[in-house]
C-alpha cells in the first residue's frame, strides 16, 4: 500500500519520519512516475528522519509515493521486507500523518509520517 502525495505547482512537501518498533521498519518517498526511490530511512539505520521535495517548477502537479515496509524480526539481512499496513492518522489541506503497522496489535504507531505541503 501507498499514499500518493501531489504537490502542485509552486510548492514543496516535509516529511518528518518516527519509528517505535523493535521490527526492523523503513520508509520510503518515490517519484510515481518514473518509480525511483527519493528517500528511505530505517529504524536502524543512521539516515535522516526528514526529507524536503525540490518545489514543483512544472506546470502541473507533481506526484510522490510514501509506503513502509518491515521485516517480522531485528535487522536481519536474510529477512524479507514485508508491506506494512497503513492509517491515516490525521489529515487536512496543509498536512497529512501516517501511522504504519508491522505487527497484529493495530496500533498503527510502529512507524510514522508527518507530510506537511508548503
């Protein structure tokens, strides 16, 4: 599952990224038209919790992706990544938070993403 961010002319998207898992999580921007992954950050992993789209100089809406994925354990290169279950968690016109499952318990806090156009 994916969330599909457009962001029209002129503006740019934050994303701020959280995690409260002992699975290992990762969640990942795309481009949506050409598939190329933008950003990825995991839980234990040393990348930055945040990243910021370049403003949309073209002259319609430029679309992103945002999904997660975990594995069902620790770090664990023989692991494979799973899909995880998604929620939206809070959303109006300027900012939209993502609530990412990797268990059963439907707490959907496992990890997290705070989208805010601007």
């Amino acid at each position: 599952m994916a969330q599909l961010l457009p962001v029209l002319p002129g503006h740019k998207i934050l994303v701020n990224v959280s995690f409260s898992a002992s699975f290992e999580n990762e969640i990942i921007v795309e481009d949506q038209a050409s598939g190329t992954r933008l950003y990825n950050a995991i839980n234990f992993g040393a990348q930055p919790r945040h990243w910021e789209s370049p403003v949309n100089q073209g002259p319609g809406t430029h679309l992103y992706l945002i999904r997660s994925q975990h594995k069902n354990g620790p770090p664990s290169g023989s692991l494979p990544w799973i899909p995880s279950g998604e929620r939206i968690l809070f959303a109006n016109a300027t900012n939209r938070i993502i609530g990412y499952e990797d268990a059963t318990d439907g707490d959907f806090n496992d990890a997290s993403a705070n989208v805010v156009w601007i």
